[in-house]
C-alpha cells in the first residue's frame, strides 16, 4: 500500500504578500515559521493541523474560492469584528436547520466562514 499524504500546508494565493500575512498572523495569533522569496509560512492552524502559507501571485482573485477555512469560535460577532477592524469584510449570513454562519473576506477578498462553537 502506498503510504496516505498528509496536508502539511494551507496555500493561499495573494496579490500583497504582507497583508495578507499581517492581517492572517493577526486574526489567527500566528507567527511566521518560514520565508522565501515570494512565500510565507505561519504557523499550525491548530494542533497538529496544517501551516497556513502564501504565496505571491501576479493576478487578481476574480471569482470565488473552490475551497475555504470555517472559523470555530464562542463569540462569532467579535470575531467578525476584528476581521472588519483588520481590512476585512462581512458578506453574508447564513442559517439552516438552526445552524448560523457568517461568510467573512480577507483584505484581498478570499471567503472564509465563521461559525460558532459548539
């Protein structure tokens, strides 16, 4: 049998590289584990879990993420909050079957969820 791949890295794709990892390493109080030329590694999301990266790209986001974070958290409004106060956006709110989530945006408009714990 083949060995089973682990996710080792969460690559986000930005125009402004500091930015992004200043508004990410801010919202998620991770510190940057790796730089390269044009790439940035911060820390786990979580224990064990994958880094979060990014990597420089020449052209614009222009249409929705195929694939984002759902933020856990006991205080979703505050956490929307701080993404507003940190260059981000509310987009949407959402509720089905009594489940609640916000989508949120980065600086660079990358979707990302907020939903509460429990």
């Amino acid at each position: 049998m083949a060995d089973t791949p682990s996710v080792s890295s969460v690559m986000l794709d930005c125009n402004d590289l500091k930015r992004e990892v200043a508004f990410w390493a801010e919202l998620l109080g991770l510190s940057k584990t790796m730089r390269f030329p044009g790439y940035v590694w911060l820390g786990n999301l979580g224990t064990g879990g994958p880094r979060l990266a990014f990597q420089k790209v020449p052209e614009p986001k222009t249409t929705k993420n195929r694939m984002h974070l759902d933020l856990e958290v006991a205080d979703p409004e505050a956490l929307i909050a701080r993404v507003v106060a940190l260059g981000g956006s509310r987009l949407e709110d959402h509720e089905m079957s009594g489940f609640h989530w916000t989508v949120v945006a980065d600086p660079e408009g990358n979707e990302f969820c907020v939903t509460p714990k429990g």
